[in-house]
C-alpha cells in the first residue's frame, strides 16, 4: 500500500472464509499466534464483505488486547504506539469493513502517513491498470514472500517468522517500519 498513490479496497466481493480479513498472526512467547475477530455469516446466504457483521457477544476486543501486551510489552516501541491503538480495542465495531478501516487507518497513524482511499464502485473479476493485491487476503495461500528480516522480541527462542500482524514490525522497528515496508518487493 505504501507504493501506491490510490487505494482501493474492494467491498463488492462475496466474503470468504479463512481469509486474512478478520484474522492475523501475531509473534507471543511460543511462537506465532492467531488472533481471529469472531463474525456472523452463513454459507447458505452468500454475504458482501461490506456487509459482515462483527460477533460482539464474545470478548474478543479484550482478550486479543491481553495477548498483544503479553507479546509485545518488552518490544522496544511498545509503549511509544499502545496509545494509538487503543480504542480499536475499546470501541465496539458492527462491521468487519469498519473495523478494518480503523485498524488501517490507525496504522497509517503510527506510520504518519496520510490514508487516502475509495471503493470499488462493483465487483471485477480481472482488474486492469492496476495492481490487483485482492490474493493477500486468502490465509490458506499464505504469502510468498521472503521478507527482509527484523529482530523480533521473541526471535532467540523461536528464529524468525515472517508475515505476521503490522503491528510486529510496528512494536519492533517503530519508526523505520515505513522504511522497512517500502523496501519490500511484493510477488504476487
């Protein structure tokens, strides 16, 4: 996202499941682990992801907060960035698109990068002129990537792991994660 001047996030698609959309991989003291945003969705009736609603009843905003801390609290950026993301945590989401606009939007924050994007006015199969990164999203491919390593809190006990959360390079580079991000390439 960060080698691009426009972005557009696709909302017309069918959500799928297992897709990086309502879970991501954080780096904890036994290595990666999950944290997954509970939803309501039926298989039988076929849901835009703009429309996906946000399982509020389980408290997921507080536990995925309590493992984030447990992970990253001896991170050397920990502290300089909590603050920032704390109401993502605090605040109740109905919506699995809103959610994730303000996690993006508060990563942008971090970064003090200004976030500018539309949508997508209906669903394309193929997507002309433009990078098509809509792949990143299905968790069962994974990514492809051999990403620049980084040292990670956790990194001595279990090496390195690549493609975690935002929010690893966040805790553990701070400031230079902008500069990290726009070294990488992207197969995709």
């Amino acid at each position: 996202m960060l080698h691009t001047d426009a972005i557009i996030f696709e909302a017309h698609d069918n959500y799928q499941k297992q897709t990086y959309r309502n879970r991501t991989l954080i780096f904890g003291a036994n290595g990666p682990l999950g944290l997954n945003i509970p939803i309501i969705y039926s298989q039988k009736n076929r849901q835009r992801y703009k429309d996906v609603e946000i399982f509020n009843s389980e408290n997921w905003q507080s536990q995925h907060l309590k493992s984030i801390e447990s992970a990253y609290s001896n991170s050397p950026f920990f502290e300089f960035y909590i603050d920032d993301l704390l109401y993502l945590f605090e605040m109740e989401f109905d919506n699995l698109l809103d959610l994730n606009l303000n996690c993006i939007a508060a990563i942008y924050t971090c970064l003090q990068l200004e976030f500018n994007y539309t949508f997508s006015k209906h669903y394309e199969t193929y997507i002309k002129d433009k990078i098509d990164a809509r792949p990143l999203v299905v968790a069962k491919k994974g990514i492809s990537q051999n990403f620049l390593r980084y040292p990670q809190v956790f990194e001595q006990k279990h090496g390195f792991i690549s493609n975690l959360s935002i929010l690893d390079l966040l805790f553990n580079e701070g400031p230079n994660a902008e500069t990290y991000l726009k070294n990488q390439t992207l197969h995709l």
